[in-house]
C-alpha cells in the first residue's frame, strides 16, 4: 500500500512540475516507502582451530541473508537463503568427514540410537557375510576332498568368495 501511495504522490508531483513550471513554488517532499525487516542471522562465523605447525586458526564470516530493503522479493530471500544453508552443509559435511571418515550424516529427526543401532547393524552384516564366506569354502573344500569339483574349480570358486 505505501508503495502505492508514494507512486500517486510522485504522478502527482511530476503533474504539477510540468504545470507550474515556478521555481519558487514549495514541492512537498515524500520519502521513499523501505521494508526493513530484521534478518534471522546478520552474520555465520566459523572458527577452526589446528593443532598442527602451520594452522593455527582459521576464520570465516558469511554475511546472513537480508531482504532488499527498495524492492524486496521472497524469491530472491529463499534463494539466497538456500545457497546459504546448502554451503554451510557441506562445510559441516566436509568438517565432519575430516575428523572421522566413517561419520554417517544425521537428520534432525533423527536419534542418536538409531545412528549407533545402524552402525551396529553394518558391523554383524560384515561378520556374517564372512562367516558365511568361511561356511561356502568349507563346504566346496568337503566337494574337493570328496572328489566332486576339480582343483581348479575349487580354486577359482575360492577366488571369486574372497574376491581375488
């Protein structure tokens, strides 16, 4: 609305330049309507800090994401605002993997026991598929010895389960 009204009141304005062409005449002066909303965050700072000869700290400050205060667009914001969150991720991401390769990336909803049962679950999927390996070679060497397969099978069932 004040948008709006400012537009008419510089129509208006213009109108009575070109018919009075005065320069005496007094032209009432009418501010420029702004949207100052406050942004959620002004700044991000992330401070890493090394224990390691040649870095000792490092330092980053993102500007946070504000609105244009002339012609402000909610597109232009969440886009922005997208870039910004994506980029923090990925430093988060990259942070973690850092310090522990194995990390799993949890969500917000996520709990942590559903994460250690996970990891929990991977660690009896790895010992089971080697038992089963083990069980699988010793039953095609009970063929060999039997005289069922050759030498040269059991040799290369051998190398396919252990992935030679």
């Amino acid at each position: 609305m004040q948008m709006r009204e400012y537009e008419m009141f510089e129509r208006l304005e213009r109108m009575h330049e070109e018919n009075d062409k005065d320069d005496n005449h007094y032209h009432e002066y009418h501010p420029r309507p702004s949207f100052d909303v406050a942004s959620p965050a002004d700044t991000f700072h992330v401070e890493l800090t090394f224990d390691h000869p040649y870095w000792d700290n490092i330092k980053w400050d993102w500007t946070g994401v504000s609105f244009d205060s002339d012609s402000p667009s909610v597109e232009a914001f969440l886009s922005c605002y997208e870039d910004k969150t994506e980029s923090l991720h990925t430093l988060a991401l990259n942070l973690a993997h850092l310090m522990n390769p194995n990390v799993k990336e949890m969500t917000a909803g996520e709990k942590k026991q559903d994460a250690k049962q996970e990891t929990g679950s991977l660690e009896e999927q790895k010992q089971s598929s080697e038992s089963d390996t083990i069980e699988q070679l010793q039953k095609y060497k009970g063929l060999l010895d039997a005289g069922v397969i050759t030498e040269e099978e059991f040799a290369a069932k051998k190398k396919q389960l252990l992935g030679i």
